[in-house]
C-alpha cells in the first residue's frame, strides 16, 4: 500500500515543468466566524517549494483528493479543495467517526454516565442481549475490548468469510442483535480484528448509559463546545439503521477542530471538553491491527523524516478520510476524498511523507 501511495506522489510530482501544469497561487486560509485562527504560509520560514510543486501537480492532473487542510501552531495556514468541493460541505467520514466515538466515550465516563472503560458491556447494554451461541466469555467483554477491537467476538471487516464481516452485517434486519449473536473465536483481550460493529455496540452503550441518541449526546457535549453546526448523520446502507450505526459527515475544517482537541489534550479555546487523561489513554497504543498500533480507535503510525521517526496519531476512514495528528511538530492535516476501496486513498500518507514532514521539520 505504501509503495502504491509513493508512486503516485513520484509521478504526481515528476516533470513539474511539464506541458500543460498550472501554476499554482497560494492564498491564506479565510477568516471565519468558526473559531480559527488563519496565517500566511510565507510566516512559517520555511521552503515551500515541496508544497507548491504538490499543489501544481494537484491541480493541473486527475487525482480523488476532495480537500486537504493543515493547521500549524494552532493557525490554519493551508486549506485547498478539489474536484468540486468547497469549505462548508460536509463529507462522509466513513471510520474515521469511530475515532469521534472514541472521544464521545472518554466524555461519558467524565460526565459519571459510565463508571470505567473496564465495566462489562452487560452492565449498560440492557437490550438487546444474546440469543444465539451463548458463551459465558461474552460477559467478560469489556467497553475496552470494543474500543480495541479485542472483544473475541467472529467479527473481522477485513475478512470476507468472518460472520461479523460488516458487508455482511449490513444486510441483516437487526445489527447489534446480529453482532451479539456472533460466536466468540477468541477470549475477550487477546486478539485484535478490525471490527466496525464492536464500536458500534460501544456508542450504543453511551446511549444507554446517557438516556441520549449518540447525536444528541455528541451535540451537546462535543459539537456544540467545539462550535460545530454544519453536521450530518447517515450511511451508505439502504436500510434504515439506528443512530448508533450511522455515521458522520462534518466538513474539513470542524475535522482539523477535532484534530486540534486531540492535539491540545482535550482542550478548545481553553476550555476542557474532554479530560486529558483520556486523550492520552486513548491515543496511546493498546494492541495492534495487522502490525499497527492502536488505541481506543486512533491508529498510531510512525513517519520516518531524513533520520527521525516521527509518530503520528491518526484517524481513519475509507477514501482517504483522515486526521493525522503530530504532536512533535504542533501540527494537524486533515484529507478527504473519493478513492473508496482503492489503494489510492493511502496517498495522502505519501504527501505527509515526502512533502508536509520534511518541509516543516526544518522548523523545529
């Protein structure tokens, strides 16, 4: 994937005199009434000769980028958009919503709606319960487990033949009914899947625990301090799904605001929305997914930069939906796109990797 990823950035960026590129003309991000600050890249003394040879290429050629913004010492200082999209639309986020879910969770423990992340699920998860393949491991699943995808549960998105695959749970009448059916294949904390529905089962314990629909609860205590209001809920499946399952669509720039939080321990603007200690507890890795590692739904992934290894925190989504995380830097990047199930959705790591990193680092 990474190779992939690497040479459609070499070929994006090679003959940059060639026939046909437009030159591109940098402009400092709009001030608006949203809660960010903006600066001029030319301030950041820096070479941004990477940057503009990126931006030309982009474009002047085909490429399934729909935005990428990069917030800098807490200023948003690049924010490009393509094939059509604009500022204040609001795009699906696919998985990246399980990391704001992660973040909804941390909340609710704050707030006392849910005593720890080591409670069993059955004690907030009151309906549904299993029916089907009863197995006393499944009492001994932890909120944790469906955080870290750990729960044991025969529920791999990455695996076609799994029961709990999600393509396949889509179609079924009942999803949380379904995933509790699921027959356990590990003991609850010893192997990590990738498994959409545990974290699925996790905001519809918030729920429960809150007496509030995930929305309602993340409006309240996340958009609303963080002054997000353009905000859609919905998913790709024709049937119609409960709160709970759906996802996100927020625009690119409230995506920076919830790399911001990430990166500020928990704060906006001063204000504590979420506790720092479960920003760090959730970012810092807890198992790893096919040798990745990962914590409460945020990915940690290293970028190697001339001879530093710079780690990243990273949410996630199909299509190149992501917020990339550097606190060693003071930086956010956020990308959206289009490339569903295509492997080039990974090139934004290869523009982190060969052109934002490297031009930045000299800052330090």
């Amino acid at each position: 994937m990474k190779n992939i990823a690497l040479f459609l950035l070499f070929v994006m960026l090679a003959n940059t005199a060639g026939y046909g590129q437009t030159a591109y003309t940098y402009q400092q991000p709009t001030v608006l009434e949203d809660g960010w600050k903006t600066n001029n890249l030319k301030f950041q003394k820096v070479d941004t000769a990477r940057i503009y040879q990126l931006f030309s290429q982009l474009q002047s050629g085909e490429n399934k980028l729909h935005s990428m913004l990069v917030v800098k010492n807490s200023e948003l200082i690049i924010e490009e958009y393509f094939n059509g999209h604009s500022v204040d639309q609001p795009h699906d986020l696919r998985s990246t919503t399980k990391s704001i879910r992660s973040i909804l969770m941390g909340i609710a423990i704050d707030k006392g709606f849910i005593a720890s992340i080591d409670d069993p699920i059955t004690k907030y998860l009151k309906q549904p319960v299993p029916t089907k393949n009863l197995d006393e491991r499944k009492q001994a699943i932890t909120i944790q487990h469906l955080l870290t995808m750990s729960s044991g549960l025969d529920c791999n998105d990455w695996n076609k033949k799994s029961r709990g695959q999600e393509d396949r749970v889509y179609k079924k009448k009942d999803w949380l009914q379904y995933t509790l059916n699921l027959p356990m294949v590990n003991d609850p904390g010893t192997v990590a899947n990738y498994c959409s529905m545990g974290v699925v089962l996790a905001a519809e314990i918030i729920s429960q625990a809150s007496g509030m629909t995930i929305d309602k609860f993340a409006e309240k205590y996340l958009f609303e301090p963080l002054g997000i209001h353009n905000i859609q809920w919905a998913h790709t499946s024709n049937k119609e799904v409960i709160p709970s399952a759906k996802r996100l669509y927020l625009t690119s720039r409230d995506m920076a605001k919830i790399g911001q939080l990430i990166l500020n321990q928990g704060k906006w603007n001063g204000q504590q929305i979420v506790s720092e200690q479960w920003i760090e507890e959730a970012t810092t890795p807890k198992t790893k997914i096919t040798g990745i590692d990962y914590g409460y739904c945020w990915w940690n992934l290293p970028f190697k930069v001339g001879d530093d290894i710079i780690i990243s925190k990273i949410a996630t989504g199909n299509g190149g939906q992501y917020i990339l995380v550097i606190p060693e830097m003071d930086m956010v990047a956020v990308f959206t796109g289009g490339a569903y199930n295509s492997e080039e959705d990974k090139l934004p790591f290869a523009i982190m990797s060969k052109v934002l990193l490297p031009t930045f680092a000299r800052e330090r």
